[in-house]
C-alpha cells in the first residue's frame, strides 16, 4: 500500500467507537410507539459487535506489528491478505451499524455531539501529546509535523487531518476524518429527517466509486491556492466547521440555526473530501468508506424492522460489489499507484472478507461472546490511538528493531509488544475514556434539549388532531 510523505507504509485501520445499549429511551417512548421498531436489544445481543471490534483491533495490530517482529509471515500472508485494510472496513461497518442508533436513540444532536466530543478527543489530544512527547525524548516519529508545527497543529482540531494538510499525529488518525465525515453527514441528515434512506447512500456512494471515483482530486486544498496558504486553508476549514457543530448544539433543537449549523459543517466536510484526501491513501477511498457506513446503517434498519431485510441484502451486495469493482476499474487507470495484480487480491479479500465478517457476525449474534472479545472491543479506541506508540518506540531501538533474530525470540517480542499494547490500553481506557465518558453523559443531561419530543428510530414527527 502506498505511504504518505516520509510516513511508514500505512495499513488502513479505523477507530472503533463503543456505544450505549440500544434501548428505549424515555423520548422515544414520549413520541408513542414506532410500529416498525424491533424490540430493545440486551447487552448480550449486542456483544457481537464488541467481538467484531475486539478481533479487527487485533488485525490492526498485527497489521502494523508483524512487519517488525514477525516480518516473514507478514511477507508471506500479504500476498493474498491485507491485514489492516480488513481489519479498517470491519470497524466501518461496526460504527455505520451502531452510530446512528446512538443518534436516534438520543434523539438530539446536540447530546450526539457533547457525547462524540467526550469520548473522541480526551484520548485523540492524549496520543497527539504522547507522540510528541516521545519524539522530543529520541523514541519514534512526529510523522514529518517538524517540518512545519503551524501548518501541522492547525490539521488537527476538526479530528480531520487527512481532509487538511496534515500530517496524522500518530499515523492512524488520518482514518478518523473518514469517521468524522460520516458524523457530519448522518447529523446533517437527522435535521430534516432524511437520515433514514441509509440503502439510497450507501448505493449513491458506490455509484461515485465505480463512475468517478479515479478522477476525484487528491490535493487540490494541500498547498493553498490564491492568496491563501496551507495553514490558512486548515485555519478556515476548522473554524467553519466547528462553528457548524457548535451553532447546532448550541441553538434550540429544530430551529433554523441549529439546521444551519449542522449542513455547514456537514457540506465544508464533504467538499474537502471529496477534492482534499492529500494524497492518501486512494481517490476512490473516501466514497468506497462512505459507501460501507452507510450500508452498516441499512443493516441495522433492517434489524429494526424499517427496510425490508432481503431489499436490505441486496443492496448491501450490490454496494460490496460496486466498490470492489470501482477500486478494481480505477487501480489499473490510475498510474501514479502503480496497483498491480496482487493488490486486486489484497484489496478483494480484504474487503469482500470484512463484509462477509460481519455478516457471519449478524447471523451468531445471539450466541455467546467469549469475554475476552467483547472486553477487547471495549477497549479497542485506546488500542487504535495507543499501539502506535508501542510500535514506534519499539522500532527506535536498535537491538530490538535491528539484527537477525531467530523465531523463538521475535515470536517472544511479538507476545510482549502485544502484551504492552493491551496493558497501555487497557490504563487508557479505564483512567481516560472511561471517566470523560461518564462526564460526558452527566454534561448531555445537564444541557439536554427539551424543546421538542424526541423523534427517535426515525420516528416522525406527531401529527395534530384534525
């Protein structure tokens, strides 16, 4: 897979964000009964998902750790499988299955945003500083952030630095633009009640892969344009659409404004990802994420009894389809990535692998999760934002990343670099996440909007008598 500036080879991961049960809520039920809902799911009915996560946090790691430790299997396994680009689009579908229920079950935008906000950012500015940190002390890499600190640190307050000039501070956060995007858009779309057509753009996206997804620019904000430079396109980026997102929590549920505020900051996202990846990782990968999210949202409306499960099906075929065909189509027109055969039987199972994982997922999802899967989903945001450390200080030791090794001892290192990893994660999580987790939910039901019921599950709105 092709690397960005002087970054590592970098294999597509996502963060995974861990949600809330799905049950009624006190406005849902305030808006009556929704005929096409499914009853409230158990905890224990919604541990497949944390089993999905718990075993793509795994492939993630192993995706970026076997090529320093175990770097002849990774050799051998990667001819026919990308470890990491599996692992990513489990994650997408997860997250485009389990985020809009989140949404619509709170029924407010404003507590979906104080919620994202309090559960992303604590451990995204924690890994930022932790690289830094460890930068300045002579372990690892700024990912080429020295070059110029304005332009890079102005990349990072919209969590959407691969959509700016970049760079990723660590290296994986470049796949949270794609995750924010997805935010924007479905908060955007529950303002006007559109959000519910989840099959149309998951189909639409797919639509763009395979028609244009080759000749969507890369760059065309990366070095400013006119009078304004990079760090003033990051500058102006942010700030729209941060006053977007905080118009929208801030003006009264179903005003104007609060409509105002969510499109702005939805359309300026779309607009840089469309035209702005900068140069990583595909043009076609923005749509083709898209296009997966939105398909985990039509499954979970097909669970809930809103689409019709074979039409649902379908669809969702039709979508893998379309953006392995796209990739396939543009990968051998789009020379400056010089794809070859073997990347068309990586990106193929690969892809066509996490979807049919989550498949398999849905369908034993009422058995029972072995607890150390569904505790590895939980803590699979600070295993995405927190391995890279590992990973990196690791490689800036000459003995350990250096030097021929005999099996015994590089499988040995590879146990204690996941051993530091989940250990790392696991502090993370239970001192950081977990407890800004909890101020989250205190400050959302300190600010909660009641101005108007909740239409939550898509339900619509009330009708007056007569």
């Amino acid at each position: 897979m092709p690397s960005r500036g002087d970054e590592p080879s970098l294999a597509e991961d996502t963060l995974a964000v861990r949600e809330p049960l799905l049950a009624a809520s006190d406005a849902q039920r305030a808006s009556g009964p929704v005929p096409t809902a499914a009853p409230a799911r158990s905890a224990g009915r919604l541990a497949w998902l944390d089993a999905l996560r718990g075993f793509a946090a795994l492939c993630v790691v192993f995706d970026h750790s076997s090529g320093l430790v175990l770097y002849r299997l990774h050799q051998l396994l990667y001819q026919w499988f990308d470890f990491g680009r599996y692992g990513v689009f489990v994650f997408f579908l997860v997250s485009g299955y389990i985020i809009p229920a989140s949404l619509e079950r709170k029924g407010s935008v404003r507590e979906f945003w104080i919620g994202r906000a309090f559960r992303l950012y604590p451990m995204y500015a924690l890994s930022i500083t932790a690289v830094l940190l460890l930068y300045g002390l002579g372990f690892g890499t700024a990912y080429a952030a020295q070059r110029d600190w304005l332009r890079s640190v102005t990349s990072w307050p919209a969590m959407i630095p691969n959509f700016l000039s970049g760079p990723n501070v660590p290296n994986v956060t470049w796949t949270l633009s794609y995750e924010m995007a997805f935010y924007l858009l479905l908060a955007a779309l529950f303002t006007v009640r559109a959000h519910r057509h989840s099959g149309s753009y998951a189909l639409g996206c797919g639509i763009i892969v395979c028609a244009v997804g080759g000749k969507l620019p890369m760059d065309m904000l990366d070095h400013g344009h006119g009078i304004f430079d990079a760090t003033s396109v990051n500058v102006v980026i942010d700030v729209l659409i941060l006053a977007g997102v905080g118009l929208a929590v801030a003006a009264t549920r179903g005003t104007a404004l609060s409509h105002a505020g969510s499109w702005l900051a939805a359309l300026i996202c779309l607009f840089v990802l469309t035209v702005n990846q900068n140069g990583y990782p595909y043009p076609w990968s923005a749509y083709s994420i898209l296009a997966f999210m939105f398909t985990g949202t039509l499954v979970y409306r097909a669970e809930q009894g809103q689409v019709r499960k074979a039409e649902a099906a379908m669809a969702a075929a039709a979508v893998v389809t379309m953006t392995v065909a796209g990739a396939f189509w543009w990968g051998t027109r789009f020379p400056t990535w010089n794809l070859g055969t073997q990347w068309h039987y990586q990106y193929f199972t690969s892809v066509a692998g996490a979807a049919l994982t989550f498949a398999v997922g849905l369908a034993v999802r009422n058995r029972r999760v072995p607890g150390v899967l569904a505790w590895l989903g939980m803590i699979s945001y600070s295993v995405y934002m927190t391995h890279p450390l590992v990973i990196n200080a690791y490689a800036s030791i000459p003995a350990l990343a250096h030097g021929s090794k005999p099996l015994w001892l590089r499988a040995l290192l590879a146990v204690a670099m996941l051993t530091t990893i989940l250990g790392l994660a696991a502090a993370t999580y239970y001192f950081v996440e977990r407890p800004m987790q909890r101020l989250g939910r205190k400050v959302a039901r300190r600010y909660r909007d009641s101005a108007e019921p909740s239409l939550a599950l898509g339900a619509e709105r009330p009708q007056p008598a007569g």
